[in-house]
C-alpha cells in the first residue's frame, strides 16, 4: 500500500498528455504575451486594493513596505520553481501534476485538494471584495444597493443615516460569479482576451495612484518606519513585518495559475516561463511603489478600512491645488473603484480557469469521476469542472466573510509552494537527464530557501487558520481512501 500511495507518473507519460491534439484536448491559443497578462491579471486585486491597508494598520505600519518586499521574494523563489516545472511539464494541473510526478499520488491528491483553498476560495474572497466596491460604486451614483443582500450572514451593514441592517446573502458576488463561469465555459481565448483589456485598465489605474499620489507624501508619516511591537508576537516591529508578509501574500497569489494553461500554450518551454517569472516581477514592483505611496499620503493608523487605496486618495485630494494634478486627482477615487472593479473580475477570471483544469487532470488520473474530465466538443473547455467550479465560488462568495477566505487560500496556496519547490529537488536527483526549458539556478539552495521562507510566512498566521487548513486536509484525505485511491489508474495498471 505505501509503495502505491507514493508511485510517480511518469513524465514521459505526461509529455504524451500534454501533447495531445483533436475534439478531446485543449486548444493551444495563448501566446507568452497572454500569459504575462493572464498572470499580471491574477495578482493585482483584493491584496493590493483591500488587504495591504489592512495589513499596514493591523501587522506592519509603514514597513508594510518591507512585507511585500518579503512576499515578493518568496514568491520570486516559489516562481522559480513553478517555472522550470512548467516548461519541463506543460500540462494542465500545476502543482498537483508536479507533485505527481516527482513526490507520489498521496502527495498529489494533497496537493490538488488544497488547491481548491487557493483558486476557488482565492476566486469568491475576491467576488466578496468585488461586490464591495460594486455597492461604493452605486453609492457614488445615487443608487442604494439593499443593504441585506450586500454582505454574508450575520454581517452588520452600516446604513447612510447611521443604522444597521443584518445581511443574509451577497447577491454581487453571486453574480459576478456567475458571469464568469460563463464567460470560461464559452472560451479560453475569448477569456484571455477579455483579461487582457481589464489588466490594462487596472495597471493604469495604479500607475496614476503611484505618480499622483507621490507628489503629495508626508514623508511624516513613514516615521516611524517600523512601529514598536506592543508586546504580542505579529503586532508591529520585525514580528509584524512577518504577520504582514503573511497576510499580504494573498496579494501575490495568481502567478502559479498560469501553469494551469500550459495544455493551451502555443509554445510552453519557452512561453510559460516567461509568464510566470515576468508577471511576477512587474507585479512586484508596482506593489512596493504603491504601497510606500499609501502609507505616506495618511498614517497607516488610517488605513484599516474596506477601501484603503480611495482612503489614500482622499487624503492626496485635500492637498491638491486647482491646476491639471489637482484635477486628476479629484476625480482618482471614482477611477480606483473602478480600477478595482475592473482589476478584481480579472483576478476571478484567472482563479476560475485554474480550477477547473486542475480537477479535470485529477479525473484523467482516476481520482476523481469521469465526468470531471469531459471537454465541451464545441469550445474545447473543460466545461463540467469549470460549471462546478462556478457553484462552489457562489455559494462560498454568498455565505463567508471575507476574512476568513483570506487566510484559508494565503495558508493553502503556501503549503502548495512547500511541496512544488521540494519537488524540484526531487525531480533533480530522480531525473537529471530531462529536457528543461528552464532550470530553476542553484538547486537545492534556491528550492530549499522557498520552502523555508513559505513555512516561515505560514508560521506567521493566526492559529485558527491553522486549524481550518487541517480539518480540510481530514476531509480530503478521508475522500482519498473512500474515492481516489480505489478508482486511481496509475495504481490499476501497477496492479
């Protein structure tokens, strides 16, 4: 039984996978460009635009700064890895194909099953955030969304005239969701292309937040640099940059889900690397300009609320003189909550085309039923998994708070990046003589470091979040030995 539990796929076996052609297989459309764009269109949402503020006012103060300087470089390690697996492995399913084939089926089935933390929980904290600023937006033009179908159950909306209503459902991110769905089922291309105007939109939007707000920083407000720690592990001085780290990695996630198309990359040796690692740097850079500009116009003490970037903004505004700045910026927060609007449907494009690809790889390896592989004959997407898909976000978008979703996919998508950068490793000494498009360089070190820094930032978050990971894992396993395991069809052919 333990031999079966961690018998590899081949990788020679996957090669063949990944280059079949016809009805039944993905259409090979994306070019490195979309890939860049598909993960750019990923990263930038809920953490740049919801949760850095947060972080800065709960966790980091001003050297919120250094946090996503931290979440960058375990990302940029994590990236590494996922990119010299990407071009020696292109075919869908990401960390679960690559925990296949280099740690074992157990590890896989682990893999995959905490990757629904990361893509669909990842897709509805963002149709939650979505909804959020959908409500502000209508507020801007006179129109009252109802209050009780704005928030999940049990959350206390705050009304103009200072009363409050109970939600019982967050119709938006419903909505939103479902608009996605469609827009996947009927498209790889067509999503691709849509992504790609919405990741110029957003990148824009920073852009202008960036060089606008730089002229009015109260350089002030950057001191102290690092706040005192109040006593309490994660509250501010170096422990809080690591909190911050932690919380904020959510602001990254999304460049791993552009591995997930590397079954519909024209040319993934060459193009998936590029993908990967350049929407990661570009990112990154954007990320500790803006957030440095953040912290500068308001003190951080100010930055704890639903939309910090507008907060920011307002705080530029009543600087601004009666010339052409002062006139963008008065009209920057209506063109930030649309940048967000426009920034968090690409990020919920990118996570709900993962998904789905990731159980339709589960279903060709046996582990999960045979309808969760079947491709619709007409836009050859994976189209049952992605339907699925689209309910889970739903109900999950409809009926959880926002925090909690947080930290649930920031935990789960740092225990994928645990496993991937150990599987470097592994495959580097089972498999030296593979073709790599891409080497990831000074293996082990390099793997060995990303592991390391992704067990540190999971070390840093709360312990309830903890707790939700490993009754989730309970779950998965218990469906491994009840379903996976008996269905598997590498461990039928081995038998």
């Amino acid at each position: 039984m333990a031999n079966s539990l961690f018998a590899t796929k081949p990788i020679e076996e996957l090669k063949q996978e990944a280059a079949a052609t016809g009805s039944h297989s993905l259409k090979r459309v994306l070019t490195a460009l979309d890939l860049t764009t598909l993960g750019i269109g990923a990263i930038i949402g809920t953490g740049i635009f919801v949760l850095t503020g947060q972080a800065a006012a709960a966790y980091a103060g001003p050297a919120i700064v250094l946090s996503m300087v931290l979440a960058g470089i375990a990302s940029g390690l994590a990236g590494l890895c996922y990119a010299e697996f990407a071009s020696t492995v292109p075919i869908a399913g990401s960390a679960y194909t690559y925990g296949y084939a280099t740690l074992g089926e157990f590890v896989a089935w682990i893999i995959g099953w905490d990757l629904i933390l990361e893509y669909a929980l990842g897709a509805a904290t963002v149709a939650v955030g979505w909804s959020g600023y959908l409500v502000s937006v209508l507020k801007d033009f006179g129109i009252q969304f109802p209050a009780a179908l704005s928030a999940a159950p049990g959350t206390a909306v705050l009304l103009a005239d200072g009363s409050k209503v109970t939600a019982v459902f967050n119709l938006p991110a419903v909505v939103i969701a479902v608009l996605v769905t469609m827009l996947l089922v009927i498209g790889i291309q067509e999503s691709a292309r849509v992504n790609a105007v919405i990741v110029i939109v957003k990148v824009l939007v920073v852009l202008m937040v960036i060089a606008a707000g730089a002229m009015y920083i109260n350089t002030g407000n950057w001191h102290p640099f690092i706040p005192p720690n109040t006593g309490e592990f994660g509250h501010f001085g170096w422990s809080g940059i690591l909190r911050g780290a932690g919380v904020i990695f959510f602001a990254y996630i999304g460049f791993d889900a552009v591995s997930t198309a590397a079954q519909e990359a024209r040319n993934p040796q060459r193009d998936m690397p590029i993908g990967i690692l350049g929407s990661l740097v570009i990112c990154t850079v954007l990320y500790v300009l803006v957030s440095g500009v953040m912290v500068g116009l308001v003190p951080y003490t100010e930055l704890g609320v639903p939309a910090p970037m507008a907060v920011a903004i307002d705080a530029a505004k009543s600087h601004a003189g009666t010339g052409f700045m002062g006139s963008v910026i008065r009209v920057m927060p209506f063109l930030v909550k649309f940048g967000a609007l426009a920034g968090l449907s690409s990020v919920m494009v990118v996570m709900m085309l993962g998904q789905p690809r990731i159980f339709m790889s589960m279903a060709n390896d046996g582990l999960l039923p045979e309808w969760a592989r079947k491709i619709h004959p007409r836009f050859r997407t994976p189209w049952v998994t992605t339907i699925v898909t689209g309910v889970v976000v739903s109900l999950a978008a409809g009926f959880t708070r926002i925090t909690v979703l947080g930290e649930l996919v920031s935990i789960g998508t740092l225990l994928a990046f645990v496993i991937v950068s150990c599987g470097i490793i592994a495959l580097r000494y089972k498999r030296p003589e593979l073709e790599r498009g891409f080497r990831t360089p000074w293996v082990p070190f390099v793997p060995a470091l990303s592991a390391l820094v992704a067990l540190g930032l999971m070390a840093g978050l709360p312990g309830p979040t903890w707790i939700r990971l490993i009754v989730w894992m309970v779950i998965g396993i218990a469906l491994y030995f009840f379903y996976g395991y008996r269905h598997s069809e590498l461990r039928k052919r081995s038998g």
